[in-house]
C-alpha cells in the first residue's frame, strides 16, 4: 500500500467515523427530545402533586386542631369528675355524720 491509498483509506475511515458520530448525535437528540405532550403530562402530575400537599397539610392541619380540641374536652371531663368526686366524699361523710347522729340521739 502506497502513501496515496494509505491516505484515501485514511480518510474514508475518518469519514465514516465522522458520519456514525453525527447519526449517534442525532439519534440520542431525537430519542431525548421532550414533545409538548411530555410536557402538559409533567405539568399536570405536578399540579396533582401540589394540590395533594396542599390536602396533606390541610388534614394534618385539622387533625392538630381536632386532638387540641379533644384534649382540652378531656381535661374539662377529668376536672368535672374530680369535682364530682369530692362532691360525692363530701356527701358522704356528711351522711356519715348524720347517721352517727342519728344513732346517738335514738340511743341516747
């Protein structure tokens, strides 16, 4: 092989290297292209996303208020059996003491 035909081939090499490379480039070009559909349907799965969020926040946000709620009517009920409670010993020692009374009067 003589230096003419050494750089013909050479060349032809570099060539069809050079064409393999664009097509590659323009293939991955194509295939990675992002269409307008793609587009709408990634706005539309991040609005959903949001207003899921929003949901989230907002129920987590209720539930807060709620067992705030609860809690506060559960203290109140513990408060009022307390009360209750010591209406009720009071009562009794009271009837206690009226019996006792009672019985030292009725024996006496």
């Amino acid at each position: 092989m003589d230096r003419t035909e050494f750089i013909i081939v050479t060349t032809l090499v570099l060539f069809v290297a050079f064409l393999v490379g664009w097509v590659a480039s323009w293939l991955v070009h194509r295939l990675a292209q992002v269409t307008t559909e793609n587009m709408d349907d990634l706005d539309h799965m991040a609005q959903a996303l949001h207003e899921a969020e929003e949901g989230r926040d907002q129920a987590i946000a209720y539930l807060h208020q709620r067992e705030a709620e609860l809690t506060n009517r559960l203290s109140q009920s513990e408060a009022e059996l307390r009360a209750a409670m010591d209406g009720l010993r009071d009562a009794r020692a009271e009837a206690e003491e009226l019996r006792a009374y009672v019985e030292r009067m009725s024996a006496g």
